[in-house]
C-alpha cells in the first residue's frame, strides 16, 4: 500500500496534533454533484452502482478531485446488509428503500444468518480495494455501516417509516424478539466491517440515523448496547496501525457520556448540541466530528465561512476535532458552496493548532 | 360560566396537589377514533371541519365521551393562523398541508398582516365558546397555536418539508427578513390565544413542533425569542381564573432550563427525555408535561401500565405533573389501548400524591 500523504483525519480522530482542522461531508460523493448524476445514470439502478466496484470507485472520488478534502468514504449503502442476510433490497422510484420479505414474525427473526461478507457483499470488499489501489495514499479511506438498531427500524418496517410502529411495536411488545434480531445484525455488522478494516478501510463510522428516536433508557438497551458490542468486536489494528472508530446517533447529543464509554475513538454531532459543550461533556476521552448544519450551504460564502469560524472558536484550540457537517449534504446545494465551507475550515482553523 | 368541576389539569399546571396526576392525549380528538372518521366523512374536508364551530365541537368531545380525560382541546389546525394571514391554506389529499402563497421575499414579508382574531379566526372563538358550552364544566378546554417558528417553516417552505432548505436558507441569508416574519407572526400568536382566551379557553398550548431542528443558539433566537414574547403579551387571567400557558418543543429536551426562563407554566416533554431527569432541572419553576413515547400504545395493556408505572416513578411524588404522550397519538392506535393508557394513570398514580 502506499505511504500514506494526509494523515490528518486520523491524527484527529486519536487526538493527536494536526496543522489544520481536517475536514470531510457526509454524502459527500452524492447526488449534489453533477458528475455523480451522470455516473449514476451510466451505472442504471442506485443499488447497481453500489455493486460495480469501478463505478463505486469512481464517484467515491469525484468529491475528492473537487475538493481538498481529508478523508474519502466508501461509496456504499447501509442497507447492504440487511439485503445480504436476504430480505431483498429495492428502491421504488420516488420512495426510498424498500425490503420484498421485512422481518415481523418470531419465524422471520430465527431464519435470519449472519452473511459472510466476502461473499455475500463481495462488492463491497472489492469497491474497498480499487479505491485503496486509486487513491494511492492521497486521503485516508473510512469504511461503514448501519448500527443494528437503525438497520432493524428498516428490516421490520419494510423500508423508510415515519411513525416507526411496526418496530416500536417490537421493540414495547416483543423485546425479546428484536434483542434477537439486533444481536444477529450485530455479529453481521462486525464481520462486514472487520472485512471493509481486512480490505483496506482506515477509520470505520456506525451511523444510527434513529437512534434519536428512542427513549432513554431504550436507547442505551437497544442501539448503544449493539453498537458497544460491535466496537468490541471490531479489529482495532490493520497493517500496523490503528483503526479509528466513530459512532454516530443522530439527535444523539444527550447521550454523549454514555457514547463515550463505549470506546470509541470519536463521536459525531448533530448541528442540535454545541460543540464545546459536547466536548466539556465528553473531556479527553473522544475526538468529535461535525457539526454544521448542512442547510448553511444554502447561504452565501460568508455566512458559511462565519459559522465555521463560531464552531472552531466553540470548539476551541487542541487536538480531537473533525469537521463535518450535521448530517449529509443535500443534493440541491450548489458544490461551490460546498467549496467556501472546505475552504473556510481549513484557513480559519490555522491558528487553533500548532 | 358553569363551575369547573374536574380542575385536576389546572392545579397541576400550577404546581398544586392533587388527588391523581391529570392525563390527556395530544390529538385526543382524531382519527384513531371512529367517531371522529364518521364525523370528518359529513364535514367534507379538514378545513371544513375546522370552520364548522358545531362539528368542531362534536369531535372535541367525542374521546371525553369515551375517556375519563382530565382536559379538552380545542378542535383545529396551527396553520389557521398563516391562513389567515391571507397565504391560502389547502390540503392536497395524502400530501398534507400546503399554503398557495408561500413568503419568500422581502415583498412577501413586508405584506404579511396581523389577522383581527374575531374576524378572520371567528370560526375558532366561535368553536370556543360552543366547546365550553357543551362541556358544562365538565373539564377545562385548552386552547392552542404554533409557535412562530414553527409556523414560520410551513409560510416559508409552503408546506411540510423534510429538509427545509428554504426557512433555513432565510435563517442563515436573510436573518432580518425571517425576525420581520416572525415577529408579525409572533403578534398574531398573541392576539390569537387572547381572543381564544376571552372565548373561553381555560390554558394554552403553544406548540413548537420544529424547534428541535435548530442550532441551540438559533433556537433561542428564531424559536424561544418569540415564544417568550408571546407568553409575555398574554392575558394570564380570565374571569378570575389564572390562564396557564404550557410550551411545548419537540426534541428541544436539552433547552428546558432556557424555556423555564419565559415565564410559561409548564413544558411539554417527549420521550426522548427522562421526566426525572427533566424535573431536576427544572426544579420547582414549572409543571412538566408528558412524556409517554406514543408508539407504547402499540403494546398490550399490561406493557403500557408498565411504562406508565416508570414514568410515574421517574416524575416521583408530589405536584407538577400532568401525563401525556410525547407527540399525538397515531391514527392507526386501538382505542382500547388508549383506554389502558388513560385509566393505567390514574391508577397508578393515586400513592404519589396526598
């Protein structure tokens, strides 16, 4: 593999000194960017781009050669998963995801496996592979998946939901069952990244995209409880060095202690807790990433580059920050405001460092 | 005015005892019900429901008819303010609220007016003053509006959105033009509540269902700010009685102490937020107001007695409590379960207090 050139997202995320706050954006390599749209209309399906290893490579770059970014991702789905334990992924034009078998019966729960990555997500291996041969060392590559709890609200409800009745039905009528179907997605989710780490990921992420819509109590039961199991599951060093991990629940920001304990290296932010708030909270012991709100890209250069500057300051000076935005870009922002705010991260947080 | 006769709801918003916590459901009235499907089905559209104060009332009434609730609320929409404001509110069938005239520009802005409550809401005051007629006594009727914020992202976006790309790109671009907005807004809110109070409502809601969108620094600018004003400009009694008034963010759980400040009675909870937690830091400035996930009523009877027992608990003893769900229960609940829920509370509840 060839020697690393930018190490700064990883330094960051160990908490190590860095000469400027790194810098990526969720969906970074997504439908905002107009290379990415003709990509995709070559590659025909969403879920057919996400299984071309050379296509996946392609737009995992695109961002890349735009941007000066500090990290690329691994162009993939979360829902790879739950496809490859064989609940049939599709996306219905206009609808978002959807699963032809969800997962509702004491009798759908048992006939759940736990895939073997290599092959039943080969492509996803060999996505991570080109892309490790084609970025030949320029950025880091993070690899990822779903946490259990986030992939089971889409394997009971059959696809995207609102109200999250069938699983909330689970979750208050049935613990028993779901705690099942969680446990087996948990050893499915740590094989699939331990294999991403194997094929060449430098830094894996978790993302619990509804996480945020449980209890408290249930929250820590059954998402964090998973997630816990899954980073001590994880292989924590590849090729002699150190795989960094970062968890991230979205409207999360009241559990960060607990997050914390789980030993992960970083924990993302929502754009909803202050970032200096959230790191009194957390000390020493995690880097945090984000937490701009990805609707700032709406506004012009200036605003961007002052919200960059309040969340630097709020953050303060030292080591163990990433910047990123909230959640993912959205496809209607115009990538040359995506530029001002990578722009703007990287001179303005200069003077934090060093 | 006929004497109040179960004026449990009241006390416990003012922190005084009582013999069992209040409970009431937000959307009590609504289509779980088959009453109120029967009744919807003979008004012809929402709106029409809303403007016809005779049916306004009878949906009203109809889960007190079934349910040893301790409060009523007035049947209606917190887009009637918008509405008239003159922006032209319509529901397109299964695609939910959406305005003719969205405000977008600084014209748009500028034109907005502050609606006479009695003649452009008439047929709210009108609902008002029937409900409580019809209700005899039997319980307090709540009235209600949304927060300026709130009310702000449907004018804007023109509808419900998923992103708000266009409120938060007036938020970030346009700050100015958004504080105009809001402010005759806000004026609106509370000329509104005050005629809804003069007609008879007995406490007020003001409902800040986007809030928790917000950076923690802007929700105290674009959402707090002008619910604060509001609660300051309200008529806080009415025929000798204390008007209390409960504020209400979804997802704003890590702002109570900042919504404590307005001077508002009491705060409304979701489940995303231990109660326990909620009232220590609150201390004794406020009533809480919550906080049952509504999806509990997907379980059994026994599971939902079970959670009502836990918050119950985590509330603990003494007054300032008043039970609810987290958000409005779902159109798809058994009213049976909410049967459970309701009776499970007052049950359970009678050892914490006395």
């Amino acid at each position: 593999m060839a020697e690393l050139k930018n190490d700064r997202f990883l330094r960051a995320l160990m908490r190590q000194p860095v000469d400027v706050t790194p810098v990526w954006m969720m969906r970074q390599a997504g439908r905002y960017l107009p290379e990415y749209r003709a990509t995709r209309a070559r590659a025909g399906s969403f879920m057919d781009l996400c299984k071309n290893p050379e296509l996946a490579c392609e737009v995992t770059l695109q961002p890349l050669a735009r941007f000066p970014l500090d990290a690329a991702i691994l162009f993939s789905d979360i829902l790879t998963v739950p496809d490859a334990m064989g609940l049939g992924l599709y996306f219905a034009e206009g609808e978002g995801p959807r699963f032809e078998r969800p997962v509702r019966s004491a009798t759908d729960v048992e006939a759940l496996g736990v895939p073997d990555p290599e092959e039943a997500l080969g492509y996803v291996m060999e996505a991570v592979r080109v892309i490790r041969r084609e970025l030949d060392g320029r950025v880091p590559l993070i690899g990822f998946a779903g946490s259990p709890w986030t992939l089971a609200t889409y394997m009971v409800e059959g696809g995207s939901s609102k109200e999250f009745a069938q699983v909330k039905g689970m979750l208050y009528d049935r613990p028993d069952l779901l705690h099942r179907l969680l446990s087996t997605t948990a050893d499915a989710v740590t094989l699939y990244l331990n294999a991403q780490i194997a094929a060449g990921a430098q830094a894996v992420m978790i993302f619990d995209t509804w996480g945020g819509i449980l209890t408290p109590r249930d929250y820590r039961a059954f998402s964090l409880n998973y997630m816990a199991r899954i980073v001590a599951g994880l292989q924590r060093e590849h090729d002699g060095q150190r795989i960094p991990v970062i968890l991230f629940t979205k409207n999360g920001g009241s559990w960060l202690e607990a997050m914390a304990d789980t030993g992960a290296d970083a924990l993302g932010l929502d754009w909803t807790t202050d970032i200096g708030e959230a790191r009194r909270r957390v000390g020493n012991r995690v880097a945090l990433q984000g937490n701009m709100d990805p609707c700032l890209l709406y506004a012009g250069p200036d605003r961007i580059r002052e919200e960059v500057a309040t969340i630097l300051e709020a953050y303060g000076p030292g080591p163990g920050h990433v910047f990123n935005l909230g959640h993912g870009i959205h496809q209607h922002v115009d990538p040359e405001r995506a530029a001002a705010f990578i722009e703007a991260v990287h001179e303005l947080s200069a003077c934090m460092h060093g």
